[in-house]
C-alpha cells in the first residue's frame, strides 16, 4: 500500500474515532452568518469537547483577530482557520521518539489503571518490531498478576522476549530487563509499571524509586518516561499528567481511546496547559495495531473541527 493510501485510511479513521468529540463542535457551523453569537457558542462546544475554559478563550481571541485582519465572511472560512490555530496551538507537542542516541533505549512506561498502558505496551512493540528494532518488554507492574499475563500474551505474539519475576520487587524487574537488554545488544527495552492514581502517595513514590534504580542498571535510564493517558478522562488528564510528571519526570505522552469519548479536545488543553508543552507520541483511535498511530497536529486539527482533507476542505 502506498504512503498516500496509508495516510488517507489513518486520517479517515483519525475523523471516525473523533466522531463523539466533533458532534457538537462541528454541528455550529450551519452555514449561518458570523456574529457574536456563533462565536459565543462556538467558545460553549470548545469547552464542552474539553478544550477548557482558559484555551477556549485563547482560541477565540486568535480567531477574532484572524475574522478581522482576514475579513473573513462565512462559517467556513471561520472553520478553516479554527483548524490552523488549534493547529498552531499542538504543533509543539509532535515529537518523534529517537531510536538511535542510546542503545538500548530505555522507555518507562506509566498510567493509572484503565488507561490502556500495557496493551499500548504491546502495540508498539509490534510497531517497533515492524522497524526492525530488537525489543525486550519488562514486566514490572507486580502488583496486577493479569498485567504480566498480558504482556507475556503480547510478547508470545510478536516473538518478544519478556523478562518477569515470579514475586518480583517491581524496580529489581526493570534493572534485570535493562542489564539484560544491554547484553543482548537490545534496540529498545520497554518497562510496564503498575497503574495507580496520583492521590496514591506510597505508589508514586515508589514510581520514582523505579525509575532511579533504572538509572543504576544504565547511566540516564530511562530516557524516555511516556504517560498512557485515556482520553475519556477529559480534564482529569491534566492533573494527572502533573502528578506523573512530578513523581517521574515525564518526557511524553500517548492518549488512547479518543474513539470513545466525547472529550478529545483535551489534547489542546494539554498542549496550551505548560510552557514547553509535552511530546505526545502517539494517539489511540481504536482496537487494532494501525489505530495508534504518531500523532500529527494538523491532522488531528482537521479531524476535530470535521474538515475532509487536513490541508482545509470541509465536510
């Protein structure tokens, strides 16, 4: 299949799995004149898809300023440039991940429970896998039995080494899985922790315990420490993004499950929530391997705002 098709089907999926987020968001755009009171309630359905109260004012402020210097006249102008300053807004936040400044390159990978972690785990495994980069998975969340089970299911599936302990210390499996994939001569070695929520002090000290003795087993391990965020979390991820980030030092995100929510507008809210926004990695549009993807600013921009081609042509 060709970049091109491969890229279409991505994007038509991209606008399917954002379909409950665009409902509302995308339904304000009748056609009807440009007046304060489409802007008023373009502002309402932003907040709404959770974009948030302080980045929905920003992004109407830019917009006014963009209706007035551009003179724009019909709701689709106005849709098009409500992409490109949503766009503007994510741009920050695309990041690819660098396979080749260490060997191997040490990912830890956090979340609460529910968020989808350990099966994103085992996508992009398969994802890196399909790189040609040689993958071991450490099975560090100790406190779910079923989560070492499942990542051994994903491992078996895609020939991937999986390193556990029967009734293993959680920081004592992530330092084996390194010094072993160092011996191995390992590409990449991915560490699953336990799921836990930011109120639960105990688990998130012991959060940073785990990535500091992962710096014993490898000097600057882990380089990478990705947060699994659900996007039906809505708001909440935001707090929870600052929690992680305070216990371990965040350097990206993954959100997953934007195909069952009505809040994937928190992406925006994210990026616009800190100065030096966070890298989101990839996003979960569905199920299967090919629905996490990289994430594309404006791709995701069109999406949200129901535009068919990410260059601005409506719906």
């Amino acid at each position: 299949m060709s970049e091109t098709k491969e890229k279409t089907g991505w994007f038509a999926r991209l606008k399917q799995g954002l379909r409950k987020t665009q409902v509302n968001l995308v339904g304000i755009f009748t056609g009807g004149v440009v007046d304060e009171a489409f802007l008023e309630d373009l502002e309402f359905q932003m907040i709404s898809a959770d974009i948030g109260v302080e980045t929905s004012a920003l992004i109407l402020e830019r917009l006014r300023e963009r209706i007035k210097l551009k003179g724009l006249k019909t709701q689709d102008e106005v849709k098009v440039a409500l992409k490109e300053i949503i766009a503007d807004i994510l741009r920050p936040c695309e990041a690819s991940l660098n396979f080749d400044e260490h060997k191997p390159l040490v990912i830890m990978m956090c979340g609460v429970n529910g968020a989808g972690k350990t099966t994103t785990i085992g996508k992009l495994a398969k994802h890196f896998a399909q790189l040609n980069k040689k993958v071991l998975l450490a099975a560090a969340d100790t406190f779910r039995a079923a989560a070492k089970e499942q990542l051994a299911v994903w491992g078996d599936r895609n020939q991937i080494e999986v390193i556990s302990q029967e009734k293993g210390d959680p920081a004592s499996v992530a330092y084996d899985a390194i010094s072993s994939g160092r011996k191995k001569g390992m590409d990449i070695v991915m560490v699953d922790t336990a799921g836990r929520l930011p109120t639960q002090t105990n688990l998130m000290n012991e959060l940073a315990r785990i990535r500091k003795v992962q710096g014993k087993a490898m000097e600057g391990a882990p380089h990478e420490v990705i947060l699994v965020l659900d996007g039906t979390n809505g708001q909440n991820a935001l707090m929870q993004a600052k929690a992680f980030d305070e216990a371990a030092g965040l350097t990206g995100l993954i959100i997953t499950k934007l195909d069952g929510t009505a809040k994937g507008g928190v992406l925006v809210a994210l990026a616009n929530s800190r100065e030096k926004p966070l890298p989101i990695y990839y996003i979960g549009v569905g199920e299967t391997i090919d629905d996490l993807q990289p994430f594309k600013a404006d791709e995701f921009a069109a999406a949200l705002v129901g535009l068919d081609q990410i260059g601005g042509k409506k719906e």
